[in-house]
C-alpha cells in the first residue's frame, strides 16, 4: 500500500499497471475456455461468413462474388424442401420429441407398482448409440407389406403403409426414431422435478377443493416449467443437429422430404465440393436460429406465476 | 472412488498417447505404400490373398513396405480424405470419377511411368479415355470394366413359365429356333413381373434403385433404350446442353412410374447399391439391374444359388435403342505420394495380376485371384479385362475358362453383344447428374399416383445445367 | 395390488383419490399406457437381438418369420472375432471420458470466472457466448474442418474432446448454478489467501457436485452419438468410434462381399451389449444423475 503512493495514480501506466494486477488472474483463468471458444465456434463461424460470400475451390476461397453462392442456394429446390423441413422437423419435434416425456413423466411419477421397472424399461433405448438406433429402425420400417412393421399393421387390421418412402410419414417417422431414443433421459429429469414438488402445495389445493385436473395445472407444471424450459431448449438445439438420421434412414429422401439444412450444408461441401453454397446455408441455419432465439426470450420473459404463489400461501397457511 | 478414476484416465490417456506415438515411429527407412483397395478385415480369404502378394511383392523388392489402408471410395468422403491428405497410394474408384479428380489435383499424373512400363499401349482405349485428361495425360489404371445388364432369378422364371427347362436340368433361355424367352423389352419386363406378383406374396419383378447415386446410374441407361440419344448432348456452340427431360427419359421414369402404380417394383424409394442383391437374395423380386462385375454379391451375402442366375443383355424401351451402361473401376495414385511411392504401387499391381504382363508372377497372381475366389464358392465368369495385348488376353482367357463354375451359356448372349451395346457413361459430373435424377425417381416411387415425369425431370434439367454444366 | 394405491400419499392423486371407481380406472390406464410406453421401448432392441441371429436371405424373406431358423450363437462370436470390436469400443471410451472432462473443466472454469472473478472485459466475452448461444459449431463444418486440417489435428482425439469445453449452453447451466452459491463461500477463500486458480478447485468444484453430475452426462450422452466431426476427423480405422465404424460399415456393406445386412444386424447387437453390461452395472448412478437434471425453481 506504501509504495502506491509514489506512483501518479492518475498515471496512464499506473492504471494499467493497477489494471493489470487486479484482473491478471481471471484473464488468464478465462483464456483457456475462450481459445477453446475461438476455435471451434467463432473463428469458424466468422470464416463462415466470409466464405459465404466467396467463390470456392475446394476449401479456398478464390475471390469475392457478391451474393452470388445464396443467390444459388436460394434458387436450388433442395434448399427450400430443406428451409420448409427444418421448420417440420421444428413442429414434430415440439409434438412428439417434447410432450411425450412431459406426459411420460407425470404418469411415471403417479404410478405405485413396478415403478423401478418402469423407469429402467423407458430409460433403456438411451443406452443404445444413435447409429444403432437408426439402422434398427431403418430395417423395422421396411416398406415390404410382408415385413415386420406391416405385418403388425395387418394383424391389427391398419392398412399397411411405406413408412420412410411416404413422404408425409418420413419426418414424423425420424422424429419418433430420435424420440425413442432420446426421451428416457429426458422422463427421468422430469421425474425429479415432479418428485421435489413439496406435498404441502397438493395438500393445500385439495383442502381448497381443487380437482385433479386443476392440481395438475395450477400445482405439478408451475413447479416443473423451469425444467420445461430448459428441455425446450435442448430439444430445439437438438432439431438443428439432425443429420445422420436422415443420412442414414433416408440418404434425405424421398426427394428430399426428409433432408435437413445441416445435412444439405454437407452435401454442398463435401459432395458437390461446393463450400461456397454450404457456407451460405450455414449461415442461413444461423439466422434461422438467432430469430428463433430472439423470439423464444420474448415470449418467456421471467413473469412471476401469480397461480403458483396462491397456492404456496395456502401452504403456508395450513402449516401454521 | 475419485482417485481411483483419476489414475483410470490418466493410465487410459497414457496408453493412447503411447500407442499413437508408437504407431507412428513405425518408420523403418522404406518406402511406405499404402493400399487403398486392401480388403475388408472381414474377408478373411481375401486378406489373406492380399498378404501373399504383399510377401511375393516385399521379398523382390525389399526397398518397399505395403501397408494396407483400406479406402472405399465414395463420392462424399473423397473431399475429407484428399483435403487432409489421408489418401492412400493407390485406391480404387469408378470410371465416372477421374475427371472431378483430375480437376481437383488429387490424383497424380502416371502417364510417364506407365511408358516406362510399357503398359500403356496395351491398355483399352476406352478405358484409357476415360482416366485421361483432355490433353491424353493419364491417371490410372483400370482394373476391369462392366456393362449393365439384367440379373434373372432363373428359379423362378422358370415356376412362373417365362423360361424353360432342357432334359439335363438345364434352364433354357431361348425357344428352339434360337429366341430369346427371357424378357427383351421392357414391356416384356412388365409381362414377366405380373406374373411374378400373381404367383408369389410380397413378392415384385424387379427392383429400381433410388438412393446414393444409384437411382440415376439405372436410369441413365434406360432412359437411353426409351429413345433418349445422350443426358448430355453438345450443342453447335461446342458447348454441352442437359438434355434430362428428352422424350426418351420421360417414357422411362413413366414406365418406372407405372410399374410403381401397379405394384409390380419394390415399393422403397430409398434403395441403395445393397438393396439390388438384397431383394434378389431373400427373393423379394425376380430381376434387377446391375453391373457384370458384381454378379456375386447375392451368391457371397445371401447364398443366393448360383446355378439360378442368368446375366442377359439390357432390354429395350421403344425397340431398337439397345446400351449397355459401360463403366468401370480404375486404380487411381494420390498426387500426394512421391514418384517412388507411385512406382512400388505400380509394380504392386503386377503382383495382383493387374497389369498387361505375363511372366510368371502375373499369372500365378492371376491364378490366386481365382483360387481365393472358388474357394469362397463364387460363381466365377468372364471378366471384361482392361489390356489388349494378345499375350495377356490369351492367358487371362484360358485361366477364366479353367476356373469357371458357371454354365457359360446363361451368360453368353450378354458378353456376345457387350461390344456392340456398350456405351460409356456420360462425360461431365456424373454423379451428379445421378444425384439429380436420384430425387426425380424418389419423387416418382413416393408420389406413384400423382407425380408428373416430365416436370420432375425438367426441374432435374434446369437444376443440372444451371449448376454443372454451366461451370464448364 | 390396492393395498399400495391405499398408502400412496404424495403426489396428484392420493389414497383419497383412489376411493372413487373413476380414479382408479384412471390408475390403471395410467398403468396400462406406461407398459404400452416400456413395451415399445423394449421390444425393437429385442426383435433386433433375435433378427440378428437369422441368416441374410432369412432377413427379408416372405412370409415373415420372427424367429430364426436356429441360434447360431457361433455367428455373434465369429462376427465379433472378425472386426475386433473391442478396439471400436475403447476409442469410443476414450473419446466420451476427454469429451467430459473437458466440458467440465473448461465450460465450469469459464463460468466460473463470468459468474465470481469478473475480472475487467468479461462482459464482452460473456456477451459473445451468449450471441452464439444455440449456434452448434457444426454449422460452419468448412472452415472448422479446414482449421482442424491446418492444426494437424486431423485423426486425433483432440478435437472431439476439446468441442465439447466450447459449449455455451453447458456453461450457462454452471454459470447460474455458480451464482446461486452463497457469496460468503469465495470471500472466506479469498481471505485465506487461496488463488483464484486454487480456489475454482477447492472450493468451487466440491461445492457444485449435482451440477458437474448433469454436464457429465449431458456431455457423455452428446460424446457417445456424437457423428459428424467424428466421422470428418477419424480416418483411420483403429481411431474409429463405435459410431463411425458402424456407420462405415452400413455405407459401404454394397462393395464387401458377404458382409450383408444380417452381419450389419449382428454388429448392432454387438454394439449393445456391452452398453447392458454397463449399465445393469451402473444403472443406480446413470438414472441416479440424470435426475439431478431437474432445475429447481
């Protein structure tokens, strides 16, 4: 402290000396994780965005040409089956990938017998790695009326169907692939929510006469909404991901029915060698999600639940 | 607990760092050649082979170590394994790609070496041609060639009527004054399917592939028999025009489509090269097309009785347009490599009996070749070889006619008339052009009822001038 | 069986609930659906297990049968034998332990700085993660590919692990989570004179157990069937990850002969079952984990 005072505090050197001191060891805590950052997200991401607007060859860019790869891109029928398919993947995702395991968890935690066996049995498919998956129910969806699938629609009087090769049915058919998968992991994070739901706020609704319908609105999703949200956003991220699965399931097909923005930015890339085209749709990819983003934080917007505080208040009341 | 996992990792991480590093001081002062086309792990017989040629190989040139490096070519993983200079020394590609490689520097130039050889007079001018560049510098070395024909599952053409039987047991294929019974068109096509989806359930007449390229190398060449001249025709400015939507391609995707509506092709608009000897193999269907060169795939994977098959020439749409799709596989060298390396790759191929010469080594490569391949149980027939120089053709012909196991009469009439239906693929991006016609057949196979070829095929055409040909 | 439904207490439904005829339908249809949920969770993994023993041509083959011919259990050993799984195996525990302790280090150690240590300008690194919050690196495959190609770094681990220490949304999860802790905690390290560096490990990992639990898994569930870079990156056929090699394996089964679609079934199989094991052995700990998953309010 003594020897501060022979410098000028008002110094630029001493500021920075002063700076430095204090800040010396969270910057250099920070430069691991930023570089990591650097590499694999900004860089990239920046370079993206150049490239975008470069003609290529190979992975070089060879000059700047204007609008010219997302004029190309926007003008390819596959980018706008992929456009139109990233906001279905979207839909059937939210309907099957997102309130199957909410609707899963809720009974799971309701039941009493075999609730052990329960939870492992829907937990199991999360074990098994995705291309597994995916293969596995590649060879159950096959379109031949005497194979496994369409011989249970027949035994169950369903007329059969071409299940991937029905251009209608590809996306839903991936999503519930991916959902097979993916939500055991998921109905078990519920449960806990549901599990930590303190009795008392159950008890007070009940005294107040609350149905088990209101319960389940006013008491159970207040309490599990943070848990949903944060699923939602997983399960969001998730839909921009899709890529070997329709790789796998469906090569994108049939007719690019199934192909997803990220898997076509490969195809541009490493197929057509056209890195140009496959910066300019991951760009797009990239805007896509940053208005979705935008729009997501508006809508929830942290508003206090006015329902859930009447009812802690009852629980508060009968405690005393 | 904690500890423990600690030590657990850093022991993992050690090994792995150890083992990497290991792997990489390998280095003992020869030339390294990495072989590309070196067999599957689970071809037992078939590594086995590789490595006694690799012992032949190593023990008169002791300067060179072959390693092998499997590389299975596809379309979308050349990209990766090129930019990161991953490629082996030599691999092996497909006829329609030594164009887009050349392009790109990714294969060397041999056509010195190949002088120096003496090889390259004996080779195929076709063949040559295609992995040449436009200036007649060459690129490769093809291993062997295929025209596309028609598989039949004989078993049961023969349970429906479409063809007969001799006194022996014998299928027969032609009538007594010599015609053929089998189908020759591809309305006859149609004939025979019906008859197959009436005698069998689940069961289709033939099988369209639709998924990775392969949908449009089948269509290419039926769009050819319907009448279409070329997918790619030059126009009197010297430059080439997308020709995707000729009338004779339209007539083809129609048929397809009828077949389709009718229930008489496999009902997946997601097949792959797998799927053509996967549904002659657990007979799903009775015929499909594909290439003479891998006519054993059902017999290997599905045990598909090879005495069953009959290879018989591609049928005709509107009556006299009659190709043969001619393709082939050719060794290509990475750009990467040194001359040296390139050299001991060359030479290696004489070891597997791949080149024009026929000294003693080359025919008793030759011979394992056979060998490994009876021992397997594989129908052994003709092979379409890439060298010309009369030496070579007679030993390589007589070796084909000791080996064989087949009945060379159920495949007579298509090597009869290969030289004369054979036409090579189309010169500018292939695959594609393939790609594109690809979705255009998905579209048709999802949408039977509803799908319109000829605009399909139109938006195919635009597609392919305005991104592929137009770069030319 | 009602005598469990009589002492249920908690939750939505109650014993009190469970008089009325109505709820206990109710119950039971919640029963019968969950059985319906774990019967379609359970059984394609079985059709797959008892699929993988038939022969290729047995496969597809019409009229379907469910059940092969025989159990040639010789056919799991030989196909196991035949492509040394266990070295796919390995890689792929190699690639998901790096993957988690990277997450954890490098994603905590940054927030743990942009929630406790602010040191001056952290805010304008904190505002560029959040800017590319939802972006998954994947989207800018080329140039990321490429730097990975300049690095060297090409059919190495390296990047597989590192990618997952760059994820804002993991990083997000422990920055709240830092800052929920009581503030008093760091001070009292601060005045011990405990660098910041000794201090994120003394004090700050010890105290965030539950949250490096959820990341963990996260990341090890994200690393198991994690595809694409992976695929990009491992050329190599002894680096190869379970994933990529089955995938390899699918893509190429056209041009190998005899490796059908029965052997591809078997090599599916085979990619399970060593992932029972583990988990009959861990299961306690794996679902145990995920629970902790649940954000509290």
């Amino acid at each position: 402290m003594k020897k501060e005072k022979l410098y000028d505090r008002s110094s630029v050197s001493y500021k920075a000396k002063r700076l430095f001191k204090r800040n010396w060891s969270g910057w250099l805590l920070m430069l691991p994780g930023l570089l990591l950052f650097l590499f694999f997200v900004w860089a990239p991401l920046a370079q993206n965005v150049i490239l975008s607007f470069n003609e290529t060859k190979g992975f070089e860019s060879v000059g700047f040409n204007n609008f010219d790869n997302y004029i190309r891109v926007f003008n390819d029928p596959m980018f706008t089956k992929a456009l139109a398919n990233t906001f279905k993947y979207i839909l059937w995702s939210i309907i099957i990938g997102f309130l199957v395991p909410i609707f899963l968890g809720l009974l799971l935690s309701e039941v009493v017998h075999f609730k052990p066996f329960f939870r492992l049995g829907i937990y199991f498919p999360s074990i098994v790695s995705g291309i597994a998956v995916v293969i596995m129910w590649s060879y159950l969806f096959d379109p031949n009326p005497g194979a496994v699938l369409n011989q249970l629609l027949t035994a169950l009087g369903i007329p059969v169907s071409q299940f991937l090769s029905n251009p209608s049915l590809t996306i839903p058919l991936i999503v519930v692939t991916m959902t097979w998968r993916g939500a055991g992991g998921t109905v078990l994070v519920y449960l806990s929510a549901l599990q930590n739901i303190d009795n008392s706020q159950y008890e007070a609704a009940r005294m107040d006469g609350a149905g088990a319908l209101s319960r389940v609105l006013h008491v159970t999703l207040p309490h599990i909404m943070p848990t949903i949200r944060m699923l939602f956003i997983l399960q969001i991220i998730s839909v921009f991901q899709v890529f070997y699965e329709p790789l796998v399931m469906t090569s994108g097909g049939p007719d690019g029915a199934s192909i997803s923005l990220l898997l076509l930015s490969y195809r541009y890339a490493f197929e057509s060698f056209d890195a140009g085209a496959s910066a300019a749709t991951g760009v797009i990819l990239a805007v896509i999600i940053i208005i979705l983003t935008v729009i997501y934080l508006r809508i929830s917007m942290p508003k206090k639940d006015k329902v859930s505080n009447k009812w802690r208040r009852y629980a508060e009341k009968v405690k005393k | 607990m904690k500890k423990w996992l600690c030590a657990a990792v850093a022991a993992i991480v050690g090994v792995v760092s150890l083992l990497s590093f290991g792997a990489c001081g390998k280095g003992n002062g020869k030339i390294k050649v990495s072989i590309g086309m070196w067999p599957d792990p689970t071809l037992t017989k078939d590594v086995e082979m590789y490595q006694k040629w690799e012992e032949a190989f190593e023990r008169d040139y002791p300067q060179y170590d072959i390693v092998g490096d499997r590389y299975e070519y596809s379309a979308d993983t050349i990209m990766a394994k090129a930019t990161s200079k991953q490629l082996p020394t030599v691999f092996q590609t497909y006829f329609t790609e030594p164009q887009k490689l050349i392009e790109n520097g990714w294969v060397a130039d041999i056509t010195d070496q190949l002088n120096e050889l003496g090889w390259l007079d004996k080779m195929d001018v076709d063949m040559r041609a295609a992995v040449s560049d436009s200036a007649g510098r060459c690129y490769g070395v093809p291993r062997d060639g295929y025209g596309m024909g028609l598989f039949l599952n004989c078993a049961m053409l023969y349970d429906v009527g479409v063809i007969d039987k001799d006194a022996d047991g014998n299928y027969k294929l032609h009538d007594d004054e010599g015609n053929p019974l089998y189908p020759t068109t591809f309305d006859e096509i149609r004939e025979v399917s019906e008859r197959i989806v009436e005698s069998y359930d689940n069961t289709y007449g033939l099988v369209i592939l639709s998924a990775n390229n392969n949908g449009g190398w089948q269509f290419t060449n039926m769009a050819w028999n319907f009448g279409c001249a070329a997918m790619q025709v030059r126009g009197a400015d010297g430059k080439y025009k997308a020709n995707l939507n000729d009338a004779g391609a339209v007539k083809a995707l129609e048929w397809i489509q009828d077949m389709a509506n009718d229930g008489l092709i496999y009902p997946d608009a997601s097949l792959t090269y797998v799927d053509w000897y996967s549904k002659i193999g657990s007979k799903n269907v009775a015929m499909a097309f594909c290439g003479n060169d891998n006519i054993m795939m059902p017999v290997t994977t599905f045990n598909f009785n090879k005495d069953d098959i009959a290879f018989v020439p591609m049928p005709t749409g509107d009556g006299q347009s009659r190709y043969s799709l001619y393709g082939g596989t050719p060794f290509v060298f990475s750009s990467y490599a040194t001359e040296e390396q390139i050299k001991g790759a060359l030479l290696f191929l004489k070891y597997m009996g791949r080149s024009p010469e026929t000294d003693e080594i080359s025919v008793s490569a030759i011979e394992v070749g056979h060998q490994t391949a009876q021992a397997k149980a594989m129908p052994i027939i003709q092979t379409i070889r890439p060298w010309t120089n009369a030496e070579f053709l007679e030993i390589a012909n007589r070796l084909d006619k000791q080996y064989t196991n087949v009945n060379p009469y159920y495949y007579a009439d298509f090597f009869d008339s290969l030289e004369q239906m054979k036409r090579p693929e189309e010169p500018y991006y292939c695959q594609d052009m393939y790609k594109l016609l690809d979705n255009a057949i998905q579209n048709v196979l999802s949408n039977p009822g509803t799908a319109n070829c000829k605009s399909l095929l139109d938006t195919a055409n635009s597609q392919f001038q305005s991104n592929y040909l137009n770069k030319l | 069986m009602l005598k469990r439904l009589k002492s249920k207490s908690s939750g939505i439904l109650t014993a009190a609930d469970y008089k009325k005829v109505g709820f206990r339908i109710v119950y039971w249809i919640i029963f019968f659906i969950l059985s319906v949920a774990v019967l379609t969770a359970l059984t394609p993994v079985l059709w797959l297990f008892i699929s993988s023993f038939k022969n290729a041509e047995e496969l597809t083959a019409t009229p379907y049968h469910l059940f092969p011919e025989a159990f040639n259990f010789n056919k799991l050993a030989e196909v196991w034998q035949m492509l040394n799984f266990w070295q796919y195996f390995l890689n792929t525990i190699i690639v998901v332990v790096g993957a988690v302790l990277c997450s954890v280090v490098f994603n905590g150690l940054l927030a743990y700085v942009f929630a406790i240590v602010k040191p001056k300008g952290y805010k304008i690194f904190y505002g560029l993660v959040m800017a590319s919050y939802m972006i998954p690196a994947l989207m800018s495959i080329v140039p990321l590919y490429k730097q990975i190609i300049d690095f060297g770094l090409i059919n190495t681990y390296i990047p597989l692990w590192f990618m997952f220490g760059a994820n804002a949304y993991y990083l997000i999860m422990f920055k709240n989570y830092f800052e929920s802790l009581p503030k008093a905690l760091f001070e009292a390290a601060e005045m011990d004179r405990c660098g910041k560096f000794k201090a994120f490990f003394k004090v700050v990992i010890p105290m965030s157990r539950p949250i490096i639990g959820v990341v963990a898994i996260f990341t090890m569930t994200a690393a198991w069937s994690d595809f694409l870079l992976p695929y990009l990156v491992l050329n190599d056929d002894s680096m190869m990850t379970v994933m990529v090699k089955i995938y390899n394996l699918q893509s190429t089964m056209g041009t190998v002969q005899g490796f059908g679609p029965d052997k591809l079934l078997m090599i599916l199989t085979i990619s399970i079952l060593p992932q029972i094991v583990i988990f009959a052995l861990f299961q306690k700990q794996i679902t145990g984990s995920s629970a902790v998953g649940a954000v509290k309010e």
